[in-house]
C-alpha cells in the first residue's frame, strides 16, 4: 500500500468520526423559560380552602420540575463548573417549598395565607428562572462535550498531518484549517463559559421586577453567547472536514 492511499484510508476514518460531535444542541432543541410579556404571577384565590388546594398543587408541580431538572444536571456527561452550584439550588428550593407548603396548609389566617401563598412563585422562579438556568448549564456542559469530542479529532489529524509533512507533502491547507479549528474550539469554550457561569448565581427576584427585568436579560444573553458557541463548534467541525479533505489530496511541495 503506497503511503497516499493509507493516508486516503485514514482520512476517510476520520471522515466518519466527525458524525459524532453532529448532535443538536440541547439550547437548540427546547424552548425558552422565560416570563412572556405581560404575564403576571397568579392572583391567590379568595377562598382559604380553595387558596390551599391551589398552592398544593403549585407546589406538586413544581417539585416535579426540580426532579426533571436535577436529572438533566446529572445526565449532561461533562461539567462547565457549575453543576454542583444549581443541584445544591434547586435542593434547596425543594425543601423551601416543601416547607412553604406545610405553613399554607396550616396557616388559618387568610391574609397571611395570601402572602405565604404569592411567595411559591415570587420566593423560587422555578419556571421562570431555575429551569432556563439549568438549561444553560447544562448546554454549556454538552458544549464542553463536544468541544473534547472535536479537540480529539484535531490531535489526530494533526497526526497524520505532521506525518504527511515529515514526508515532504505540501500541507497548508489542512494547517491553516486545523489552526482556525483550534482557534473556534477555544472560542466556543469561552462562550458556552461564560452564559453558564453568568447565570449560576442569578437569585428569585421575590417580587421586585427591576431584579425579574435583570434576570431575564442575562439569561436572553447567555442563550446568545450559547449560540455563538454552537455556531463555533459547527465552524471547528467543518474545518476538521476541509483539513481532512486536504490530506485526500496530498501533493510534494
């Protein structure tokens, strides 16, 4: 076998490598969490009763978000810095609630059962907040995935690269696309860091809507930075591509 066709050879394996790191984004797939213009948190219903059952069921609903939502955490394959962060938040939050819950249904003042009441939405943002920040974390942490997945690729064929120039072929093509490959891996990594890292810490905004107004904005950012990231590691994938392609075709210099 002459050392152009190994190479072809070796370069088509490649070829079939980069489907691996092809998948959908998770921030690509699933809808935005965020308060939609003009919504407002439920009125408490005037009922004690009626105010009970509904803050129960509020409470049920959003305990089984957080489970979804620690799964999602746990299933993400790779960590950004910050998973342990939001476990820790959203353990919290299911004991805040749990509590929450136990106070308004043996709470007997209704004034106060209002207030107890308003605070399952304005006191943990499950929805409005923990569920589109673990969705950037976790994207982050499948960006970071990815990014180790086309890194890899990169060592290799910069292998067979140096090989080919070692033998006196002429590759500057597939250098310049494995430098510029390296350059949006990197580019990616700062990225999807720094959406996760930006909305780890966000708090409930209990009520004050200059803190919900800021903590919609930085998570509309961090989606953007999560998207700037993907569209990198799609760039560094199809420069791995132009590179391997450029060893398919190997010329002395």
């Amino acid at each position: 076998m002459t050392f152009t066709t190994r190479f072809r050879l070796g370069a088509a394996a490649l070829v079939a490598s980069t489907a691996l790191v092809a998948a959908a984004p998770a921030w690509g797939a699933a809808p935005a969490q965020t308060a939609p213009t003009g919504q407002t948190d439920p009125t408490p219903p005037a009922r004690l009763t009626e105010l009970k059952a509904r803050a129960d069921e509020a409470v049920k609903d959003r305990l089984a978000q957080i489970d979804k939502l620690a799964g999602r955490i746990n299933s993400a394959g790779a960590d950004c810095g910050q998973n342990a962060d939001v476990t820790g938040q959203l353990g919290a939050d299911r004991t805040g609630l749990q509590s929450l819950d136990a106070t308004i249904q043996a709470e007997t003042d209704a004034s106060k059962a209002v207030a107890e009441y308003r605070r399952i939405f304005t006191d943990f943002r499950i929805y409005w907040l923990q569920t589109p920040k673990t969705n950037e974390v976790v994207a982050c942490d499948r960006a970071s995935k990815g990014d180790s997945s086309l890194t890899s690729l990169r060592q290799k064929i910069q292998a067979r690269v140096d090989e080919a120039k070692a033998k006196g072929y002429d590759v500057s093509k597939a250098q310049a696309a494995l430098d510029d490959m390296g350059s949006k891996l990197g580019a990616a990594t700062t990225s999807a860091g720094q959406a996760s890292s930006s909305v780890a810490d966000l708090q409930p905004d209990k009520g004050d809507q200059s803190v919900l107004s800021s903590n919609l904005a930085t998570l509309g950012k961090g989606r953007q930075d999560l998207h700037t990231a993907w569209n990198d590691l799609q760039g560094a994938r199809h420069d791995a591509r132009s590179a391997i392609d450029d060893l398919k075709d190997l010329h002395k210099s």
